[in-house]
C-alpha cells in the first residue's frame, strides 16, 4: 500500500500551477455580512448542504452563518461546485465564486479567502485585466503574463494568510460570473505556458499603457534589477503601439491649493507649509519623472515619482495623474501636468499589446517584445 502511494504520488504533476491559490474577496470593502445564493449549484458547508440562501455575519471576531443550516466558529468553510455560489451584500457587487471559500471575522468585518484552482482564476483575472482589449493574440499574452506573474507574486499576502487580493494591487479578479469568450480561449489556448528567464519564471508585471516607452523597474521600485524589466521603445517613433488607448495623452492641473492638502495628507510637506511650485528634478532611463520636488515657502522637498503618483491617486484618484510620464508648466497659483499613458510602465504594455496584435503580431512576439530574452516553456 504504502509502495503504491508513493508511485502515485510520484505520478502527479509537479507543476507549481496545479497547486490551488488563495485570493481574498472583496478586499478593498470593509463589511460585516454577506448573503450566498445556492440556486441550482451544490453548496456545502462543512458537510452539510446549504439550501437556497444563507448570510454569514460577522460577530466581533466570530462568524455565524444563518440559512437552513445552523453553523458559527472562528470560521465557516463552504464549497461551491458546478458554476459556483453568488456573493453580494449592501456595498458588495454580486459576484460569482467557486471552489472553496473560507468565511472569518476580525473586529466586526468580513474576511473571505477562496482557494481556486490556478487555471480558473486565470480565466477570471484575463476576463477583468482584459477587459478592454478585443484581439486574441493580445488576450492570450495577457493570459500568459498573468500566469506568469501569479506564480511569481503567490507570496504577496503571505503574512495575511493568502496569495493575492482581488483588487489591481496584485490582480483583477472579479469572480467567474462574467467571464469573456476571448478571455475563457486565452487562458484555454495558451494552458499551463509561462514566461521563464534563465530557468525561472520571470517577473511578469504589466500595466495599461507606456506611452511610448516602457519604464525600467529599477526606476519605479527599488527592487533587484531584471534584465527584461527593461525600457523598450512601444513601437515607431511619435506612434507608439498603445496610443490607440482611450485617454492616452492626458492634462490635469493641479492648484497649488490642492497640491497642499495632497502633500500634507501624504506627509510630504508639515501642516504649516504652503506648497507653491513642482518641478521634476530627475529623469528615469525611459523619460518618465524620476523625481519631482515641492517648493514650500521654506524648502524644497524631494518626492519619488512614483510615490507622488500614488500619493496622489490616493487622494484625487487616479485619473488625476495616470502615469509618472508627464511634463510640468507652471502658472501663478497652479501647475499643469501634460502626460502620456496610464499605470506603472514596467514589463507589458497592455493597449500596446493591443496595437500589436492589430499589426499582426502574435503573442509570443508581443512577449517577447516587452520581456525581451525570456522564452515561453509549458
Ligand atoms: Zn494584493
Ligand atoms: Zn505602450
């Protein structure tokens, strides 16, 4: 017996994408309750079949789920079969999940993690990350980045007890209710296919448009340099591949009023300080701001670009400043920010994705264009 058990296990595939992964659901809401719908699917709690509705509440740092069952703890575990089991609650967009789903509470609030199988959490991310792009080979370098980078970033709420959150600080993921034909064939055609460098699997990360040149991660976070986190030029010159993208060019202005209560709010400059100027002070290889400084009535205070575009989505949202790739006017009582592109710049350029794939380009040339030296291996 125990001979057999071993050749068997032996025999399963050692692929690290068969493993199931844990995302947490709903993670930018805070509530306490929330309501699942069973019709038509097999919902198990604990052993038990859950028959029609249910809503699980949380209890200081309990949890109790009312329906036809009875059930409460440190945590109620439910799995969903067939198509899945409908979440919603007030504030909460109802979404449908499948697999196993872990209900638990911290001061009054909801946490759920489900544990899904890697390949159709894929078809979901592709659905929500590609959303907007309509060509097949551009979905499937989706499918393939994504992949790829679910694997390499599985450790980024590690401490927090699961892989990934379901909001665009890891990746999209909206449930299955949704899911787009063009999305299920990307992540169906290119099954199991990753981005490897060197005998490992690279850091995949992508973001909506470049606007023309892509950024060098180095330049955005102060991570170890990837030699395929590098700046590639997004197509011909003054015609970048994802200046198809809706808002590509983009001006906001920002008073100096304004600007205060975002530096202030982001600690960049003291509550007595006025702000009344920005300039960029350094460039990155790509020619996005590496550095802006806010002049105060006092000084000058150095801000990381890419902590200013964040502080700043944060605060005004983030259509204010979309990328860190902008050049600055200054007024009297305001500065005008004349950008190009949207999100972080490094690794794949998802409208250029696009663009390419409407030249013809297939999606391991678009790959390998934005990971210049990586291969694909399944
Ligand atoms: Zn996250
Ligand atoms: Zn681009």
């Amino acid at each position: 017996m125990k001979i057999l058990l071993l050749i068997l296990l032996a025999a399963a595939p050692a692929f690290p994408q068969e493993k199931p992964i844990e995302v947490r659901l709903y993670s930018l809401h805070k509530f306490p309750a929330v309501e699942l719908e069973s019709d038509g699917v097999s919902v198990f709690v604990g052993e038990r079949l859950l028959k029609g509705r249910g809503r699980i509440t949380a209890r200081g740092n309990l949890v109790a789920l009312d329906s036809d069952i009875k059930a409460g703890g440190a945590r109620i575990e439910a799995t969903a079969y067939g198509k899945g089991v409908w979440l919603s609650g007030k504030g909460l967009p109802r979404r449908l999940y499948r697999g196993k789903l872990t209900f638990s509470a911290r001061n009054g609030k909801l946490k759920i993690i489900n544990s899904l199988p890697l390949e159709t959490y894929l078809s979901g991310v592709v659905s929500a990350e590609a959303s907007d792009l309509s060509q097949r080979e551009a979905c499937r370098a989706q499918a393939v980045a994504a992949r790829t980078y679910t694997l390499t970033h599985m450790y980024n709420h590690i401490k927090e007890g699961y892989n990934m959150c379901d909001s665009s600080h890891c990746q999209l993921y909206p449930g299955l209710g949704e899911i787009q034909p063009k999305a299920q064939e990307a992540a169906d055609s290119t099954r199991g296919e990753l981005l490897y460098y060197r005998g490992a699997p690279a850091d995949a990360f992508y973001h909506s448009a470049c606007g023309g040149h892509t950024a060098v991660m180095t330049d955005v976070w102060p991570f170890e340099h990837r030699k395929y986190l590098v700046s590639v030029r997004d197509g011909p010159a003054g015609k970048p591949y994802c200046s198809i993208a809706p808002g590509f060019y983009w001006k906001t202005q920002i008073y100096y009023s304004g600007l205060t209560r975002i530096a202030r709010g982001a600690g960049w400059i003291s509550s007595g300080e006025e702000a009344t100027g920005l300039r960029i002070s350094a460039w990155g290889a790509s020619g996005r701001a590496a550095k802006l400084e806010i002049y105060t009535q006092v000084r000058r205070v150095t801000v990381p670009a890419t902590e200013f575009y964040h502080g700043v989505g944060r605060r005004a949202g983030w259509q204010a400043v979309r990328s860190s790739f902008f050049k600055i006017y200054s007024g009297k009582d305001h500065v005008i920010l004349e950008g190009a592109g949207s999100g972080h710049g490094v690794g794949m350029c998802q409208w250029g994705a696009e663009g390419m794939a409407r030249k013809g380009f297939s999606y391991r040339a678009i790959l390998q264009h934005y990971y210049p030296g990586t291969e694909i291996i399944k």
